[in-house]
C-alpha cells in the first residue's frame, strides 16, 4: 500500500498544528462558529447529537495493522471503546471531546492517517472496489489512480469551498463494485483494442434526495490527462453549481439542468486551457504511483493443507468458507471477508479489542494489510487457504465469523436517530430485528445475495437507494416511520435506483414487511434467479399486494 | 488609511471602492464593479486611477482580456464559503495572464489565505474587524504542496516522482 515520504508527513504534521491553532481560536472565541464550523468539518468533524464526532480517512479502504491498532487506540483513550466503519470506507468515532481532537490528529499522523476532507463542501476520500489488486476480472489495479487522485485532491486550493461535498470512485473491473455510477464522478478503467489502458468518465450520479445515475461525459480518457480533466469538471462545477439551495447544490443537479452534452462542452472548453499543462501524468510517475501497490511476497502453489478435510470435518468453517471468502487471482489464496454484521451489533461496529485482534490476525495471515469494504466490512485479502482454518477459529471466538456475506442481514446501515443529529428514525434497533427474524443459515442461504440498505433519513448514507431492499426512515407527524422500496442496484450497467412500495410503515411492522417480500421472491422466483432479477421481471405489483394486504 | 497585505507586506491602501449601486467618488483611485468598467459609461479621466473588482459570478469571455492594462483587480468573496473566486483568480492568471496586483476582498480571513495565495491572489483586504498581522504570519500553514498551482508551477509528483 502506499507509504508516506517525508513530503506526506509533513503535509500532515503541518495539518495538526494548523488544525490545533484554529481549535484554539475557536475555544477562545476569536472564531465565530460560522467561520469555525467549515474548518472543523474539512478536518472529519461534526456535531452530533451527543458529542463531535470525529470521521477519519481511510483511502481507498487500505489499512495497515500498525494504523488498526492505533485505531484501536483512539477508540480506547478518546471514546467508548468502538469505532464504526462506514459506507465510505471511513471511520468514525462517536464520543471524543472537541478539545481532544487536535490530539486525537497528533496521534493518527505518527502513523499516515488523517481526517482531511472526511467531510466538508470538497472533495471527499476516493473509494473503490475493496478486492482491488486480487481480483481475476481486473482490467488493472485502481489504486495507484486512486492514490493519484488522493494527493491532487489533498487541499486543492481552488476547490475547497465547492458548492457542495464532492465524491470520488474508481472501479478497476468490469462487474462495477465501487458503485460509480452513484458518485459525483465515476471513472471506470477500460482497455482499448491496442490493451492501452482509459477512463470512461461519468459525471452527475448520487443518492441523497434526489437519486440520479451518472452519465458518460468522456469515453475512454487517455490516462495521463485524468488530473487536468478532472480539473476541468471540478472548475465548472465550482462555477456555475448551484449555491443558492444545498438540496439543489450538488453536481447532478447541473449536469441535469444543462443536460449532459452541454455539460460535457462547458468541461471540453476548460479543459483546453488544462490539457498538457504540468499536472499531466508521465509514464515515470504512473510507475512510481503502480509501484506502491505491487503484489505481496505470495508463495508459489502453497499447499492447501488439510483445508479439504478441514472443510468436509467442519459445517460451521464450510459455510464461512462458502460465504465469506473470495476467489483470489494467486493460487492457494483467497480474500476473507470479515463480518461486522452479527446480529446486535450496530452494522459496521467495531470494539478496540476486536481491532487489536484484527491488526494481530492481519499480521500473521495477510501480510499486515486490511481492507475496509463500502458494506462496511473487513478484509484479509491475501490468506493461504492451509490457514483458513486457523483463521477462522480466531474470528469465531471473537464474534466476526458471521457466514452472512452478501447475504440480506449483511445489510448496509447509518447510524440513524441512535447517533445522528439529522435522522428522521433510528435504524440500528430495526436493522437488528430483521436480523433477527432472519437468523436461520440455511434459509438466508437459500435466498442468495440480496442487499438491504438502510438510511436513517433522506441523505441516504446507507444507501438506500441502491439496495435491492431500501429502507429509509422518515418522520410522520413527530412519529419514526420507514418508506420500502425494491429493486435498487449498483452496477454499471444496470444501475438503477429502487421504486418506493408504497406508504411508510410502523417500526414493528418492518420485519413482517421484509418477509412477505421475500416470500413473494421465494414463491415466483425461477432456478437460480436473484431477488432482484425475479423483482424486475415480475414487477413490482405482487410485493405490494402482498405487503399492503 | 485602511491597510492590506501586499506580496508579504502590510501596506497602506487607498483604492476607493465602489458598489454595484454605489456612488463614484470625485477622484482618486477607483476600483469600479466590472459590468460598469465594461459599460464604458465612466469618465475615467476624471480619475488618478482606475482598477477594477469582480463580483464573483462573472464569466470571463473575450471582453476580460481588456483587465490586462489594469494596475489591480480584486475579486470579491461575499462570504469566505463561497469558493468561486479561486477559479477567477486561476483563471485571470493562467489564462489572461494578468500579471498586476490580484486582491481579494469581502469575507477575507486568515483560514484561506493560503489557498487563495495558491490560486494567484498577492494581495489581501482581511476583513476589518480581524488582526491582519495576525493573518500576515498565518499565511503559510503548509510548506508542502501537491498540485500545481501560481506559487508552485510543478506538482510535487514532478519533484519527487520525475
Ligand atoms: S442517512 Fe441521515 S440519519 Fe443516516 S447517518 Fe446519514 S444523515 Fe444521519
């Protein structure tokens, strides 16, 4: 993964120091709320309902086990010992006190991390694919673009103040997993017949209040120009984006109010001022950037050991193994994905403890290295199978072997009215009765990958939209109700945002709901069909019967 | 006399300047509202001299190349949230090669001098009721950059990756 040079540390040792006086000022009233209140959110903090809450960055996902335990630290000195990884491959912490924070940065900076841009009007942390680099299907590894797009963003000075918070992914594979067409921009690695590597560039897609799917802006960009380009979309955007309504302010409401051609040309006619100017990328640096994210010492042809029997011995391993973990380009390795989806626990949680044990696992399985994935899980990319087993039972001890991966109660959660200031409805207290009502193995086996995402309100970071199951809190009257919808998904050809079913229901009636939409699947679906398959074919009109019976 | 930061320094100022709707003084130096620096309809004779200010939804187009004989022109940030000046500024600087001295005025704080120093600003009217000395030694909290930008003609990665 990537590593600091004395140039990236001091960027963020200055950042401290910075971050520390701008505290100061505030706490000394020479800062009006107003003026301290941007500054603090660039810097990943908010004001929550019971305390700040501090977002720290993760780029793209990597960890290493030295930055976990440090993690793990925070959450035991500063919080209540947790931390919640979230839908955009961060984390946050929940409780620290503001004066702590500047500390709290002092400590993530004696290990490369941060909180810059974790929140804020700009550009936010570049998310992608969390099986980068392992995966077979790979037109070629996103990251080291990824990390491209990290430093050219790291206090871009003219595009700190933008209209609206501005997000980032990249997908290196042709099964779109990162989501793109949902960002403010989406770029999609492609190769062309000559095997040159490209970007299709889509611009304009989000969730939030008014869901709209990216739309392609520039096919197949050649590689070097990926910085002036995006100069040249985020020039535009900070422009002429609306600044008037925040609701109305984010990129998609442009590029659908000037329409995508027109768009596309206000871009093509800033860019000639930019293309070829110094930020264009040469060969030597794309290198330098890819050399960053070379493969792992990896043995050739490992044995398995005794994995086959192992698994044949063991239903509980053979179902973890079935669920929890990814074919890997390299024989005799696989990817494991940790699950912090146990029922009961908030979805994405993680205790100091269970972070200590996962730096300590990272460094005897997987090279030291962890992954955090957009449904907020954990990864161990690089695991020999010989020691699955051994692996496993660690994680099993420790309550993060949940064999539910992929599966409905893996289900994407904010943290809702628990948590946060702004939701309509609380979400972890349903999320955890539907996974409740859905605690037989062999029956959520048998329905296969469906997503449920759930929003506590309509700024939808969990990303209801996209679920195939959408749950979304709203506020009736004072009372906490949840609006249902079918059928979302990412993906970027089929991306396509979920319908509403139909009025918003009780709290109790959640999970009844859930099961009548999925006996309705079980009932029409054909061999092997997704749920969401069987939903577009069928329509919608059955699951709303049956619900609204 | 009200005093700014220019190129480092803090100076006295005496550019009077005028509102969109706002009356002109009978001389002196004048920074006039563009739309009516473009209109043609002020005497400019009648004045020491004449620069002029942006607000900060103009759209730069073939007339812009005119501000090129100015000896200043500021950029207005109405409130410091509001980041559009930057992209003037770059703008004025890369792209009409505007070499003069570059103000910005409005909500200007010491939080965002430093971008704005990137973007091409050397001249700063920080906002009257805050300590510009204050501002002046906080203008460069970072001595490492990543882009290019007016102070730093290469990206670090040319420096450190080429
Ligand atoms: S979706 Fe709403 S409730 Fe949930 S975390 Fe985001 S803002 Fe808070």
């Amino acid at each position: 993964m990537y590593k600091y040079d004395d140039f990236d540390q001091k960027l963020v040792d200055e950042r401290v120091i910075q971050f520390r006086d701008q505290t100061q000022r505030y706490l000394d009233g020479k800062l009006a709320d107003t003026e301290y209140l941007p500054l603090r959110l660039q810097n990943g903090i908010y004001i929550q309902k019971h305390a700040p809450m501090l977002r720290v960055a993760i780029p793209y996902g990597m960890l290493n086990s030295i930055q976990m335990r440090k993690l793990a630290h925070i959450a035991r000195t500063y919080d209540k010992n947790y931390a919640h990884f979230t839908t955009r491959q961060n984390v946050q912490f929940n409780w620290p006190e503001l004066k702590d924070t500047p500390d709290i940065l002092a400590e993530l900076a004696t290990v490369q991390m941060h909180a810059i841009q974790t929140s804020g009007n700009c550009i936010r942390n570049t998310t992608t694919d969390q099986f980068a680099g392992i995966a077979g299907d790979e037109v070629t590894d996103p990251r080291p673009w990824c990390e491209i797009v990290r430093q050219w963003s790291t206090f871009h000075p003219e595009f700190a103040f933008l209209p609206r918070k501005f997000k980032i992914a990249i997908s290196g594979t042709t099964e779109d997993r990162a989501a793109i067409r949902f960002h403010d921009v989406g770029l999609q690695l492609v190769k062309n017949e000559q095997g040159e590597i490209g970007f299709d560039v889509y611009v304009g897609g989000g969730l939030g209040r008014t869901p709209l799917i990216g739309e392609l802006v520039k096919q197949n960009l050649a590689p070097q120009h990926l910085l002036t380009y995006l100069e040249a979309i985020l020039r535009v955007y900070n422009q002429f984006g609306r600044r008037d309504n925040k609701y109305k302010a984010r990129i998609k409401i442009l590029v659908k109010a000037l329409g995508v051609e027109a768009f596309a040309e206000r871009v093509a006619a800033e860019w000639q001022y930019l293309v070829d100017s110094p930020s264009t990328l040469t060969d030597k640096v794309i290198n330098k950037a890819a050399s960053f994210f070379l493969d792992p010492a990896y043995e050739a042809n490992p044995s398995e050991g005794d994995f086959a029997q192992q698994r044949a011995d063991n239903k509980a391993f053979s179902r973890f193994v079935t669920n929890n973990t990814t074919a890997h380009k390299q024989a005799g390795y696989v990817a494991v994905t940790l699950s912090l989806k146990k029922t009961g626990v908030p979805p994405g949680d993680v205790t100091d403890a269970q972070m200590d044990l996962i730096a300590d696992l990272a460094d005897q399985y997987s090279f030291g290295e962890l992954r955090i994935s957009h449904h907020q899980n954990v990864i161990l990319a690089d695991v020999k199978k010989s020691e699955l087993y051994a692996l496993w039972q660690a994680l099993e001890a420790n309550g993060l072997a949940t064999p539910n991966i992929g599966k409905l109660t893996d289900m994407i959660c904010c943290p809702g009215g628990d948590f946060c200031g702004l939701a309509n409805a609380k979400s972890i207290p349903v999320a955890a009765a539907i996974q409740e009502r859905f605690d037989d193995l062999d029956y959520l086996y048998d329905l296969g990958e469906i997503e449920l995402n759930f929003s506590g309100c309509m700024n939808a970071c969990g990303h209801h939209h996209i679920g195939n199951i959408g749950l979304l809190g709203v506020d009736r009257k004072g009372e906490e109700f949840y609006q249902l919808s079918l059928g979302g998904r990412a993906g970027r050809d089929e991306a396509n945002v979920g319908k509403i079913l139909g009025p918003s229901l009780k709290q109790e009636l959640i999970p009844d709901a859930i099961e009548k939409v999925i006996k309705v699947y079980v009932e029409n679906r054909l061999d092997g069909e997704l749920f969401v398959d069987t939903y577009h074919r069928i329509g919608q009109e059955k699951f709303k019967e049956r619900v609204y019976a | 006399m009200p005093n700014i930061i220019l190129n480092g320094q803090i100076v006295d100022d005496n550019w009077q300047l005028v509102s969109l709707d706002g009356e002109l003084p009978a001389g002196g130096k004048v920074l006039l509202p563009y739309p009516l620096w473009l209109s043609g309809e002020v005497d400019i004779s009648a004045f020491e001299a004449i620069g002029v200010w942006l607000p900060n939804d103009t759209v730069l187009d073939e007339q812009a190349k005119a501000l090129d004989a100015l000896p200043v022109i500021a950029v207005d940030f109405p409130v410091f949230s509001d980041g559009r000046g930057y992209t003037l500024a770059r703008q004025l600087r890369e792209r009409f090669n505007f070499k003069a001295e570059l103000r910005a005025i409005g909500d200007v704080l010491q939080d965002q001098l430093f971008f704005m120093h990137r973007c091409g600003f050397n001249s700063f009217a920080v906002r009257a009721d805050r300590s510009i000395e204050e501002a002046l030694a906080a203008m460069k909290p970072f001595s490492v950059s990543y882009q290019a930008a007016l102070d730093q003609p290469q990206p670090l990665f040319a420096q450190r990756w080429a």
